[in-house]
C-alpha cells in the first residue's frame, strides 16, 4: 500500500491459471462468484463508516459500496452495506505467467477523507476468494484475518494501517 497527495494505492499480486477465461461483469455485479480480490478501507479506523471495493481478472467486471453514510437509524440500509453508492475509483490488471496483478487507485475524496498525516491509523483489509467451481469450495484469503468472523466485511477483521 501507498498513499500520495491524492489517493490511497493497493498493489495486489495473487496465482491465476493462464488458460482460465472470465467473463466480464460490469458495474455492481456480483464480482464475489468469481476469483476476486476486496479491499476494505475504513479511513476513521473506528469501524462505523467504511468502503468495500471488489474486482475479477478483466476490465469492467467491479464492486463497490459503502457502509456507515446512511445515519437514518429508520432507512432498512442503515448500518450496512450500501450498493447504491458507487465511488470514483480504478484498478489496472495484467495477467502473465499464471499471475494476477493489479493496482488500485482510491482518491481520499471518495473515502470522505483528507489527506492522512504521519502516525494517523486507519483501518483496513485486503481478501482474496477463489472458487473452485469443480469442487464446490471457495478459499479466502485476508490480510488481516478475524477466526471469529467469516465475513470479510466485518469492520472487526480489519487491520491498522499506521502511515509514515
């Protein structure tokens, strides 16, 4: 992870089968069904308001949403995990030799967020889910791993992220 001026980075790099082919999902899909990866940012690192985005090995195939910025105690998406919002954000893939590599640019003015300083912790967690459709199994991955939960939205799994 990196950070400069504007946005936040995420460099991931993960195995794929080469010969593996997927379809492209478009915005808001169900990116989840398919190998992808997730990252969750919380930029408060308190747990209440945070944004989930995910993506599959081709362009146009995302997710995202957000949690915490509906304070509608009454609205039924209160409190979870909103698909309706959609953030400014992007993600570049290549696929060689039975890698997968991405890099993710999240600008600060999606996450509601400035600039963080030097020692400013945020909160946040980067997963991998890969199907095996054969096998009728999923293997998740997360960098920072809750045993006690299974869901890799859980605010409770993240991990702090100190900026330097």
């Amino acid at each position: 992870a990196l950070y400069d001026d504007e946005a936040l980075y995420f460099g991931v790099e993960t195995t794929i089968p080469d010969d593996k082919t997927y379809a492209r999902q478009g915005h808001d899909a169900s990116c989840w069904t398919d190998d992808c990866i997730d990252i969750l940012i919380d930029p408060t690192g308190c747990g209440e308001r945070y944004y989930h985005f995910i993506t599959n090995p081709v362009d146009d195939s995302r997710y995202d949403a957000a949690c915490g910025l509906i304070t509608d105690t009454l609205d039924p998406k209160f409190g979870k995990l909103d698909a309706s919002w959609n953030g400014e954000w992007s993600v570049e893939h290549s696929r060689s030799r039975g890698k997968w590599r991405m890099i993710f640019r999240v600008p600060y003015s999606t996450l509601k967020a400035r600039r963080p300083h030097v020692g400013e912790v945020w909160s946040w967690n980067v997963g991998r889910e890969n199907p095996d459709l054969k096998r009728a199994t999923v293997e998740l991955s997360l960098w920072n791993p809750n045993m006690e939960s299974n869901s890799f939205e859980s605010s409770d799994a993240f991990g702090k992220a100190v900026f330097e």
